[in-house]
C-alpha cells in the first residue's frame, strides 16, 4: 500500500518496521490477518482427532457428560449459579401440551360458524327484525369472531416435541467460572479426562506420557507445515 499515513498518540500506526504485533490485535483487523487463525482451527482439529483415536484405540469409552448439573462440585455453585428465568415459556410449554394447537378442520369450523353468524346477522337487519333479535345475533357473531380469533392465535404455536430416539475418556468443553483475572485460568475450556480403572500413579504416568507422545507424532504427520508457520509467526 501506497500513501501518506498521520499518525499521532491518539491512534498509532502500529504496522511499523520491526514492531511485533500482539495475537490479539489481528482479532478486530480482519483485513489483516495472516492466515494464523486458521492454521490454528486445523491445528486444533487434527488435535481432537487424534485425541479420540488415542483412546479408542485403547479401548476407552468416550462418554457426553453435562456442562451444568444439579451437582455442587470443587464449590462452583458458589460462584455460579443457574436459575430459571424462563418460566412464562415453560407454562406456555405446558398449556401447549395440554391444550395441542387446533387442527386445520377445527380453523375450518369456526369460519364456517363465523360466516354463519354474519349471514344471519344480515338476514335480520334485512327483514327490519326487532333491535333484540338483531341484537343478540350480533353477539353470537362476536362470539364466533373471538372464538376464531383464538384458534388462529394458537395455531401459529408449536409445542416443543421431546426426542426419543472399565476406561471412560471425558473429552470436551468444561464451564468453570472462577474469580480469576490471570490469563492461565478460563471459564470455558476444553479439557482431556481419562479415568481407568484400579489404575495407580505409575499407570496414570504411563498413559500421560503416551498421550502426548501420540500428539506430536501426530501433529508432525498430518499438520508440519501448519506447524513451521506457526513457527515463524
């Protein structure tokens, strides 16, 4: 790029001669990155990949386990807590079920009633029939008119349908939040767990070490050159 660039305390040119920019900085210029996010999504993908194949290969049973649960662990539920803030939806949850949206032959019914009604309602005036008959009439029209009006309302409602359909390695996401503002601690983090068991400390070594071991063979097969151009970054 060609031209003059003002600079001053205020707002710094940053793409200097020798200036090493922070990893962070490249987050908000998108224009500026130099591939480095991606190279790390494949570094990553290959890491998780190989995570799974480590231990299948070794028997494990890879096992979902539930972010947040009703258990008090390590004292989380002290520093966080989830409540229930939603529920107008869960009673609009329940109604539903109780009372399922109308079928389109119930929609049909009610607007037959309706015209009915209004027919009539036109028939009386027509006649010049007393202000009673003609009266009453009109309420009973009004009563279709809301009566139809509701079942459209819930008809455009859809009730939430309910899905039927050793070694255990915990490998996924973990929600820890702490009063922490280091940056070696975060609150969402993905986290390696492997539990054997009637295993003792030399077992546990052993299985770290080969784990790792594993990873950067890995890393060096599959992703090298991802890797030499993180070097270099």
């Amino acid at each position: 790029m060609y031209g003059i660039c003002y600079c001053n305390d205020m707002l710094p040119y940053k793409l200097r001669f020798g200036h090493h920019l922070a990893f962070a900085y490249f987050k908000v210029s998108n224009h500026l990155q130099d591939g480095s996010i991606a190279v790390i999504a494949q570094i990553r993908n290959a890491l998780a990949l190989a995570t799974h194949s480590f231990f299948q290969e070794r028997h494990f049973l890879y096992v979902h386990t539930p972010i947040i649960t009703t258990s008090d662990c390590e004292g989380a539920g002290e520093m966080f807590q989830v409540t229930t803030l939603i529920s107008e939806a869960e009673m609009l949850e329940k109604d539903l079920i109780k009372n399922p949206p109308p079928l389109e032959a119930d929609m049909e019914a009610a607007k037959q009633l309706v015209s009915e009604r209004g027919l009539a309602v036109k028939q009386l005036k027509d006649a010049k029939a007393s202000k009673a008959d003609t009266g009453a009439s009109v309420v009973e029209l009004n009563k279709a008119k809301e009566s139809l009006l509701k079942l459209d309302e819930r008809s455009k409602l859809k009730p939430g349908i309910p899905q039927k359909d050793g070694k255990i390695d915990y490998t996924q996401d973990f929600f820890a939040p702490e009063q922490s503002h280091t940056s070696r601690h975060l609150a969402v983090f993905w986290m390696v767990e492997p539990e054997i068991a009637f295993a003792d400390l030399q077992d546990d070594m052993n299985c770290a070490e080969a784990y790792v071991k594993y990873m950067c063979k890995w890393l060096l097969e599959k992703c090298l050159d991802d890797m030499e151009f993180m070097a270099k970054s």
